[in-house]
C-alpha cells in the first residue's frame, strides 16, 4: 500500500520491495538490505527441508536477529506517523 501510495510499481519479489522501500526513503539502507536478506532465509526455510536445513543458521537467525523485524516496523511507522 505504501508503494502505491507513492506512486511505484509493485516488484516481483519481496527482496526487491524492501529495496524499493528504501528508495523511497520509507526504510533505512540497512534495514532494507538485512529484509531482503531476511526474505532469502525464509525462501531457503520454506523450500528446503530436513538435511539441507542448516539448524544451526536457524538457530542463529532465532537468537540474534529477530530484533531485526521490530526495527522495520519501527522505521515503517515512523514514515506513516510523518505523512
């Protein structure tokens, strides 16, 4: 909605939103660049499955970056709260 709301085309995948999301200054660089990285993860999660799940990255990912989505919401409301 926000993408809309600007006026951008709506990108395929939901790396390239995130991305575009910070072009349009909605989200920050950095956090741009660890959802996208984020939206891999979840690629390799919900496409794989048993042996070529590495739990420890899952493991990982769980205890260290989950704040990572707290901070997205953040910066998303932000945007909003200055329109």
């Amino acid at each position: 909605m926000i993408l809309r709301a600007e006026d951008r085309t709506i990108p395929n995948t939901n790396a390239a939103v995130f991305h575009t999301l910070a072009e349009c200054g909605v989200i920050s660089k950095q956090v741009s660049q660890q959802m996208s990285e984020a939206a891999g993860f979840r690629n390799i999660l919900t496409h794989r499955y048993g042996d070529d799940i590495n739990n420890q990255d899952v493991y990982n990912f769980l205890q260290h970056d989950l704040q990572l989505f707290s901070e997205y919401l953040r910066e998303v409301r932000d945007y909003l709260d200055s329109k």
